[in-house]
C-alpha cells in the first residue's frame, strides 16, 4: 500500500521497490526515516522524543521562521526557540498528491499560542514530500504570506544523514565560498577543495552551487540538488563533546554515523509580501 496513515505517522512506500519508502511524523513534519532498498539513509537519535515534547533529534527537521539563536536583531523572531516553531508544532495532513507524494500544512491555528503571539503573523506552509524514484527523495516547502503586511523568515531542511564512518567522509562543492564559521564565529572566505571531518564542525555557506555531493572514500554517497531559493547550505556534526552535551543525542558515538548537509536561505531575511509565495526545493539522491 504506497501510503499509510496513522495517529502519528505517514509512510509512504515507492510503487517501484517495497523496501524504498518514507515515514513522516506528524509532529514537525518531520521526515524519520527514509529506505532504499530497505538501506536506512537518514541518523535518528535513539533517544529522540517522538512523542511532540520537543522538535526530533535526526532525520529531517524543518527550520522556519528562523534559522539558529536569537540574535536579539529581529522582533518578529528573536523570542522564538532555537530554529523557529516549525519543527516543534504538530502539523496537518494534507492527504497524498499521487502513490508517492504526501503534504502537511502549518498556519497559525496550528501552532501554538505563544509562538503565534511572538510571531505575530498570518501564513501558511506547504510542505511536499516525493518519493520521485528509488534512489530519489524529493522536498518541497511552500511559504505563503496569508497577511496584511510583508515579514522575514529564514527557511532550512536540517537533514541527518547516515553515513557509515565519519572518518571517510568529504563534502564536496563547497570550497571558494564565504562561509561563518560557528565554531570560531569567525567570517571566513573559503575552503580550498572538500570539507573533512576530525572534530566539531559547524559552517554556514552563502550562495552555494546547486549541486552538493557528500564523498564516502572517495565515491558520491548522496547527491543534493536545490532550487534558487535554497541558496545557503549549513554543514554540521557536533564530534564527541557537542554530542555528549546534547541530552538527546545517542548513541554518543552517533557522530561517527552521521553528517548534517542542511540546504536553506539563512545568511539573511526573505522579506515576503502580502499574498505572496516562496518555494524552496531539494532533491537527495542516494548513490
Ligand atoms: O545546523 C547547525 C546548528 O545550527 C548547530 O549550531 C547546532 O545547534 C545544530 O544546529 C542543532 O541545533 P538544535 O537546536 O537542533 O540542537
């Protein structure tokens, strides 16, 4: 059956493989899981609440209005938690668009009251999950301006995913770009050749190139093609100590198993008007 729905879950199942599927807490819209010929692709914390106490610790979380901290520089934003209220608010299941697409909307008679009141504005989010072939995943995020007057939000899909061995790991695409970096928090103008991993790493990029590839030993691992919109890319994995100090991370040696290539528009604002649309679109290929 390509969709199934329960109290908390929808799975979607590709027509194509019954070992290639989805599954989507409602919770957050949050992608769990996604199989490949029953190969798991995404790192879940094993203590990851999925019982709507707090956003998901792995798979794909979704970042908006906001992306990091407070920065006290953003009244609409700043009293908003770490990465906005997206990915901590139970969404709506919006129903299937075909045997492999599934969408969940978000507005503020979703959230809650507090958020809507730090907030402050009308909107709507359509979030768009395709299981465009089996080796294929594809999101989409629809942000509408349902109000009376423009406002500012960051967008990011915060994707986990699961690799086998930290140590062998290359992100390629991304050097000769601007890029902050969050360890040092220090601007830094470029990274010469692929990003390798042996120890904290938190890096946002600007402007990236619309096609980034995750090398395991030197082979493609997972390919990430994004639209326009998605212009930014954050690249992070917290290594032993950021890990030991995030109370749902585990295993603790689940850095090891994981890197976090997060396709957004976070390095400033998209100011959006009254009745107006953004979309932001990725497309994950597992190789
Ligand atoms: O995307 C990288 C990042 O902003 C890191 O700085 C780290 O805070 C990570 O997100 C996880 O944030 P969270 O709020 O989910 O613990």
């Amino acid at each position: 059956m390509p969709v199934k729905v329960d109290d908390t879950i929808v799975t979607v199942t590709s027509p194509e493989s019954p070992n290639t599927s989805i599954e989507i807490l409602k919770f957050g819209a949050t992608v769990l899981s996604w199989k490949v010929n029953g190969e798991e692709k995404l790192w879940l914390s094993e203590h990851s609440k999925l019982d709507g106490s707090k956003a998901v610790r792995g798979g794909i979380p979704l970042v908006f209005p906001r992306f990091g901290p407070s920065k006290g520089n953003h009244p609409a934003t700043d009293k908003l938690p770490q990465h906005g209220f997206a990915r901590n608010n139970e969404w709506e299941f919006l129903g299937q668009v075909d045997e492999s697409t599934v969408q969940f909307g978000l507005s503020p008679e979703e959230i809650s009251k507090e958020a809507q009141e730090q907030w402050g504005y009308d909107f709507k989010l359509i979030a768009t999950f395709k299981l465009v072939s089996v080796d294929k995943l594809q999101l989409s995020i629809e942000v509408e301006n349902l109000d009376t007057k423009p406002f500012d939000f960051n967008f990011l899909f915060h994707t986990y995913f699961r690799i086998p061995d930290i140590k062998h790991v290359q992100v390629t695409n991304l050097d000769n770009i601007k890029y902050k970096n969050q360890v040092t928090n220090m601007i830094e103008t470029k990274v010469s050749g692929p990003i390798l991993f042996n120890g904290e790493y938190d890096s946002i990029f600007e402007n990236v190139p619309k096609r980034i590839v995750i090398d395991y030993k030197s082979s493609p691992y997972f390919t990430i093609e994004t639209n326009q919109e998605l212009h930014d890319a954050v690249v992070w994995n917290p290594w032993i100590e950021k890990a030991n100090s995030l109370g749902d991370f585990y295993p603790k040696t689940g850095y090891q198993h994981m890197v976090c290539v997060e396709n957004g528009s976070v390095t400033k604002f998209n100011n959006l008007n009254p009745g107006a649309k953004w979309e932001g679109v990725t497309t994950f290929t597992a190789n």
